[in-house]
C-alpha cells in the first residue's frame, strides 16, 4: 500500500511539475539574464562605471589584483556572467526564506547584481520580501536609487529606473 501511495504522488507531482512556476532560493536556472543585461549592458572592453569603478563585460567589477584584458568576446562576457549569476545567488540564499516567483528571484538578483549581497541581506527589501510585505516594496527597491559621487549619494535616474524595473518584474505574476 505504501509503495503505492508513493507512485500515486511521484505521478502526481510528474503532471503538476509544469504548472508550478516557483524558484528555489538559489536556481538560477529560472534566472531572466536578458533582464540582467538590459540592465548593466554587455560591454567588450574595460570601462569606469558612473561610481568611477572599473568595470567589464556584463557590468562585473574589476579586483585591484586583476590584470584585465583589452578586450573580452561576448561568449567570454556571458560565461562571466553565469558565474556572477551564481556567486550572487548561493550569497543571497540564507538571506531568502521564501519561495520566490521566476520574475521575483530575477528582479532580486538584479538588484545584488548592481548593489552587491550585503546590502541586499541589510535591506528593509530583503525583510519585507521576507515578511511578504509587499506594499513597502516600491519604497525598498527605490531607496537604492544612489551612487556615491565625490563622498555625496546622488539619484541617478538610470538606476532609479532600473529599480522601477526590478520593481515592476518582481511583481508582475507569472506567465
């Protein structure tokens, strides 16, 4: 009978397995990276990003350490990008307690990938999130609409946009 009861829910689960559109806290599988590079752009050759910060391919930080190259082909930039999604992803994982949506786990990787894990794990985001408070979740993503300019926080509007974007797909439902 047990053997039985067991086949029944493996059947099951089989069906349903398709309809259930839920991202574990750290599948990057379901990860959206045409949002992700919409948002930080695919650039070949080493750049200074609007905090003055030496950046390559899919918006990755340069270590002082690294020699980097003139140039990256764009195969180079997406296996980048892969690995970035996935360091993001495993950072992030305790701070996530909940299941998130595709479009949610995009949105919050979006948004480490720009600010980096630790501000996410700090956020009122990240606990509101947490807390399925979402009425304050507009204010969370928007409040990280700064860059730290000459030692002063200044609105950019482009990542005052992106987060409207981050804001918009994590709240979107599912298709």
């Amino acid at each position: 009978m047990r053997k039985r009861i067991i086949s029944i829910i493996l059947t099951i689960m089989l069906i349903i397995k398709p309809y259930i559109s839920y991202a574990t806290n750290n599948d990057v599988e379901y990860i959206d990276r045409k949002f992700i590079i919409r948002n930080e752009g695919l650039v070949n050759r080493p750049y200074y990003d609007i905090g003055g910060l030496k950046t390559y391919c899919v918006g990755r930080l340069a270590s002082r350490d690294y020699e980097l190259k003139d140039y990256y082909t764009t195969e180079e930039c997406l296996d980048l990008l892969e690995i970035d999604i996935q360091l993001f992803a495993d950072a992030v994982a305790p701070c996530i307690t909940v299941y998130l949506t595709p479009n949610q786990f995009t949105a919050v990787i979006d948004f480490v990938y720009n600010l980096g894990p630790e501000a996410y794990c700090i956020s009122t985001l990240h606990r509101d999130i947490n807390h399925h408070n979402y009425k304050s979740l507009y204010m969370d993503f928007i409040i990280w609409d700064k860059v730290d300019i000459d030692h002063k926080l200044v609105v950019i509007k482009s990542i005052h946009d992106r987060r409207v974007r981050e804001y918009y797909l994590f709240i979107r439902k599912q298709s």
